[in-house]
C-alpha cells in the first residue's frame, strides 16, 4: 500500500512547475553557479552551470576557468542543437556560450558543491605529481573526469575490453569496501583482549568494522562524482551493512532492485541512460550465473552446475565465470550503443581488472583520502609505478591481433529477444530456451554476412554541411566530405561497423563540407585523400594518407564500379564572384557509375561550374544527383538538373532552397524532412531508404502506424 501510494502521489510531485521559465536559444540572463569544476577542451573550457531558481542544469562554454561553487550573474547565448537524423547519432545535449559576467557572488553551500571543491582540489593535485597518462588515469579512478586522457590511451582501453576501469563503476567501489572491511574487521580481531571484550558487549568485530567503513564510502561516493554505477553499488553495500547492523542477511537480488527502485525515484530519466543498463545488467547476470537465485550460499560454491576446482584453480575460474557472465549481459548493449566488440576482453579483464581494482584503486584512493585529511600524497611513487604498469598491460592486450572487432548495430528487436531468452531461463531453469538468445546473436551475423554487396550512397543529415559514404560493391568505403565537424560521418561509419576508410574526398576546402577532415583521417585511418588538387593543408595530417589531386578526365575503375572526375581542370578558373565563388566552383565533381545505375556528386559548383559542365553532355546523365549547394536557386542550377535527369535528387540542407527544385526530378529528398538518405542499385532499379520513414519511430495512438512501429524494431538501417 506504502509504494501504491508512492506511485500515485510521486508523478504529481516530480510535475510542479519550475519558478523560472525553462532554458531557451538565445540570449538571456541566468543567475546561478558554478556546480563542477572545468573541463579543459580545445580553445576553452566546458563548465556545469545550474540556475539558481529553477535548478537546470546547462554546460557554459568559455575560455575561462570558474571557481567551483562560485555565484555568478551571466549573460549566455543558449544553443539547442537539433538532432540529426542518422543511424548512430546521439541525442545532443543542450549548451550555452558565455557572452560576459555580470556579477559574482559567495559560494552556494551544498553537499555536491562542497564534493566537487575537494574534487577540483584532487584534479589540481594529481595533476601537479604524476605524468600526464599516469594522472590521467588515477583521476579516472578517484575523481571521474577523462576529458583530459589522451585519444590512444582510450582507444586502448577500448580495444582491450577495459573501458570499464576507466569510469567510476561497482567493481571499484564493491572492491574497495571488501578489502577496507577485510582488513578492519582483522584489525578490531586483533586488538587487546580486554578492549575485544568490551567491544563485543555491544559490537561483532564485523559490525565495528561496517560502522567504520561508512563515512569512507561516503566520502568517496562524492568526490567520484556520485555516478549511476557507483550510486548502486553504495545502496546494495549500504543495505549489506545495515543486515550486518540488523543481524540479518538478504538476498542479492532484492538489494539490486530496491537500488534500482531508489535510482528511478530520484530521477526517472535514469532508466535510458547508458551506465544505468550496463551496471544493472552486469550484476544481474553475474548474479544469476554464480549465485543463482539465492545469495545465501557458500561464497566457494559457484553454482550447483559448476564443476569442482582445484583450490589452486578457484580462484582463477572464479574471475573468469565472473568476466564471461558480465560480458554474457552486457555484450549486446556494447555492441548496440558502441558498435564492438573486444575478443581479447575476457584474458584482460583477468589480469589487468584485478591489478587496477585490488591494487590501484586502493593505492589511488588511499592516496586521496590522506591528502585532503594530511595535505600530503605518501603513496605517490607507488602509485605512479603501479600505473604505469596497468597502462602498459592495456596497451599491449590491445596491440594484439583482432583485439577490437567493429560490429553493426543489431535491430532493437535482436536485444529484445536476447535477454527474453536469458530471463525464461533464469526463472525456469530450463536450458531450451537459451536457443532464444543464441538465435538473437547468429540471425543477424548470418544475414550480415550473406547480404549482397551492391553500390549504396547514404546521405547523411549534416544540417547545412555536406557528407555522404559510398559503399562500393568490392568492400571499399569512400567517404565524400565531412561536414562541419565529422560527427555525422564518426557516427554512422560505427553504427555499421566500419573502422576504416580507404578514400576520404575533400570536394572543396569550405568547412561545412572540410571541417571533419582531420578526425576522420585520426580516428578512422584513412588511406588516401582525393582533393581537386588546388586544396592546402596547413599542418598535415598525421599517419600520412595518399594525397591525390584530381581532375577533368581522370577515371578510376575497380570491381563493379567506374569513377570519372568531370570537373575541374587544370584550365578552369572563375571570372566573377569573390574567393567564396571561386572556392565553390572549384569544387570536385564525381561521377560513380555502378553495374546498372549512377551516382553524380557536385559538391558547391555554382553557375559558372555548372555550365561549364554542361558541355559534356551526356556524360553527366545519372540516375542519382545531389544537388550542388544546397539547392540554392539559379537558373544554371535548373538547366543542369534537366541535363542530369537524376531519377532521384538529394539536397543537403537544414531549409532546402528552392521549391522549383521537385519539378526537375522525379523524387527530391532532404536531409531536414527526410533525415539520411540510402539509396542502393538493385537488377529491378534503385532502392531507396529513408531515416524518417524507414527507421525513426512515431508517435501514435493508431494502431496501423503502431504496426509499423513495431516492424522498425527489426530494422538497423
């Protein structure tokens, strides 16, 4: 009756009305603090800043430090990115650029406040005594931020199956409170007869030693930052302790529950984020595979199925049951949200988890908690040498071979059916239905791997940048511009499994179509770059692609597929309009020509390009055309679609310019109203796909569209 009451009054509660209307885009006047301490990026700082009347939250952008806590008055410039609709693209989060301070006041008093000051203090600190990738590190593991970790150093985590050490999670903090707990309950055993007595009267040693384990996890449970992963597992420890206090002992399963039951109550939103569906899941699954329904079990049995070990042996089967049934719950949402998948995860989560969780952590922590009680770090030098060799350790699991495999996201119904199969059997303990799970894996690897290899362009939502991947039919991956900052291309180039891209092609040197360049060629490791040969390239780029400058008549061909380079040359130059013109027209013009059907890529030519262009005729005749800038009205502009003829025609842009546009082609798509754009060749003709009508959900209250809801569930792109 008490959580049906709760359930009826808690939307009520939660729903008040805010005192200060919500954040907007524009420019307004916030009064507020600052809640966390900056995060350095390039150019500036990334700071929380939370207003005082309302309680939102928004991060400042700036290029300055603010003391944590500090009252400010600020004039901001609130931006609400729009979500792009893409496979793989993130929900963008809602930011703010600092125009000027107004005002500053004292420091607001609160609990998180008061954690964070010390957290500024520690990152100072640690930052100050160890080398970069050693502080990097030890910050992660006691404060939280990775902002300022090296791009290699987490990709090696990444690739090795380690990510998880990097974030704060249950493993660090169940662990730390077993060995602070192990080692004072020992401590109490072992202390003079006569005080053991008197301690006893009221307090098992295991009780003492509960009491003062608390104010350190407290302690610790702020200056981490007080994430969902580690908010779990101090509410599980928490009500262990209080059964310890009570003289009574729970079930695992009920503490994991009410943990999650506090998690939702403080914020419902936290059920879709990405830590608290990893965590849970974790420890559900290692719960049920070692300890069954049941925790009251003898902590060396590890289930009735498991065969007997050695004593020699145990331990090391033990952490590797354990390893296998996390990455058993959590393999699909890994590969769902982050698109891989690490074969060396389980032998380096057996060396590196234990080394990094029993010895660097406590080192790491110890360490904190005596300079923010002492004003000294003793353990420094240890500390450091026992980073080193946990770095050393990760970097080497992932220089091996296949360490890191990209994967395709899988359908959301593939998820579905995976852990129905997995709950079936934990609650029936019937091996049959473990068929469902394995089913959910292999169907979607099969038809991956049995799917034909056909040219396909998709289109990406850049808003007003340009960026499209072509998929050619011998396995090859060219990625035509960037748009602005490559964040489109990054993400759906991982959404389906691709980590390499064997041509990166810069139409022209405009940052709406250049912008990326550099973290596509860093992050993806691009083997050639073709550009229209008049492009500079001020500091290189790293890793050295092959630069190839193109021009009119150059073809080149490979299995199933011809492309031809129409413009420009070596002769072409424009006669009127300023260097933005002249950039434009000098932009690369591709012509991909498949087993059957074409695809015609002009970048931001303008007029003069354009007709140009028009004398060769029937060359430029293709099936498929984007459409140069953006669509922008002209009268070349027109003339050279009738030329072209496309069956189908794609524009790049937030607000398509030009209606007239639709009457040239057959079909016209926007990114703005239609999201990405694939279109394949097929025997029978072009087959397109949509993001809006193919992939995104709707919301309805028909059941026809709620039908085609659920048949967007078996399809990733």
């Amino acid at each position: 009756m008490v959580l049906l009451a709760l359930g009826l009054c808690y939307p009520g509660l939660r729903g008040a009305p805010p005192d200060e209307p919500l954040l907007r885009s524009g420019n307004m006047t916030v009064s507020g603090y600052f809640r966390t301490p900056p995060v350095k990026l390039m150019g500036g700082y990334s700071q929380e800043f939370q207003l005082s009347r309302s309680g939102e939250r928004l991060d400042v952008l700036s290029g300055r430090e603010f003391e944590t806590g500090r009252e400010h008055k600020l004039r901001l410039r609130v931006m609400s990115p729009v979500e792009r609709k893409n496979p793989g693209a993130s929900r963008p989060e809602q930011y703010a650029v600092l125009g000027h301070v107004r005002g500053t006041g004292g420091i607001y008093g609160s609990v998180s406040v008061f954690f964070n000051r010390l957290r500024e203090r520690l990152n100072r600190q640690i930052s100050e005594r160890f080398e970069p990738e050693t502080a990097a590190l030890v910050m992660a593991v006691t404060t939280g931020p990775r902002a300022g970790m090296d791009y290699g150093l987490k990709e090696a985590f990444r690739a090795s199956g380690l990510a998880h050490l990097l974030s704060i999670s249950g493993t660090h903090f169940g662990l730390l409170f077993l060995l602070m707990f192990g080692a004072l309950r020992t401590a109490l055993k072992h202390l003079p007869v006569w005080t053991l007595q008197r301690l006893t009267v009221y307090l098992t040693p295991s009780q003492a030693a509960a009491l003062i384990c608390v104010p350190f996890l407290l302690l610790y449970l702020g200056i981490s930052g007080a994430r969902v992963p580690t908010v779990r597992s101090f509410i599980m420890i928490s009500l262990f302790l209080f059964g310890l206090l009570a003289g009574r002992k729970g079930d695992w399963l009920n503490f994991l529950v009410f943990a999650a039951l506090a998690l939702v109550l403080l914020s419902p939103a936290v059920l879709s984020s990405i830590s608290f569906q990893l965590s849970f899941l974790a420890v559900l699954f290692i719960g049920f595979f070692l300890g069954g329904r049941n925790s009251k079990k003898d902590d060396d049995d590890i289930g009735e199925e498991a065969p007997a070990k050695p004593s020699v042996l145990r331990y090391p089967w033990k952490v590797l049951m354990v390893t296998l049934s996390a990455t058993a719950g959590i393999a699909p949402l890994v590969v769902y949200y982050f698109h891989y998948f690490s074969v060396v995860s389980p032998a380096a989560n057996m060396v590196v988890t234990p080394l990094v969780c029993m010895v660097f952590v406590p080192l790491s922590v110890a360490g904190s908690f005596l300079y923010l009680l002492t004003g000294s770090f003793p353990l420094e030098s240890v500390t450091g040498w026992v980073a080193g060799a946990s770095i050393y350790l990760v970097k080497a699991f992932s220089l091996a071979p296949y360490s890191s495999v990209s994967v395709p996201a899988p359908p959301v119904a593939a998820l579905l059916f995976y852990y129905f199969g997995f709950l079936f059997y934990f609650i029936s303990r019937n091996e049959k239905f473990l068929a469902v799970p394995v089913l959910s894996v292999l169907v979607p690897l099969a038809l991956f791997a049995v799917s034909d290899r056909t040219l396909g362009v998709t289109f990406l939502d850049a808003r007003n940048g340009d960026a499209s991947v072509v998929e050619l039919p011998d396995g090859k991956v060219i990625v035509v511009d960037t748009g602005r900052h490559g964040r489109e291309v990054r993400s759906y180039l991982r959404h389906q499994g691709i980590s390499s891209i064997d041509v990166l092609v810069l139409t022209h040197a405009h940052d709406d179509h250049a912008g990326g360049a550099a973290g596509l060629v860093r992050d993806f490791g691009v083997k050639e770059i073709w550009d229209n040969g008049r492009l500079l390239y001020p500091g290189g780029f790293p890793g050295g692609p092959v630069r190839r400058g193109l021009k009119r008549g150059d073809v080149i061909e490979g299995e199933g597929y011809t492309i031809s380079v129409l413009h420009p040359y070596e002769g072409f130059y424009t006669g009127r309009g300023g260097s933005g013109t002249a950039i434009n027209n000098d932009s690369l013009v591709l012509r991909v020509q498949g087993r059957a059907r074409s695809f015609l890529f002009a970048g931001d030519i303008g007029a003069e390009a354009m007709e140009d262009i028009l004398h060769l005729g029937r060359h430029i005749k293709s099936d498929v055309l984007k459409i140069p800038h953006h669509g922008r009205r002209s009268a070349a502009l027109y003339a050279f679609i009738r030329a072209v003829s496309p069956e189908v025609a794609v524009v790049s842009a937030a607000t398509p310019h030009g209606g007239g546009v639709r009457s040239m082609a057959a079909r016209v798509l926007s990114s703005d109203s239609d999201g990405a754009v694939l279109i394949k060749e097929g025997s029978d003709g072009l087959r397109v796909k949509t993001f809006v009508s193919d992939v995104e959900l709707k919301k309805t209250l028909r059941f026809k569209e709620e039908l085609s809801n659920i048949k967007k569930l078996f399809v990733a792109w």
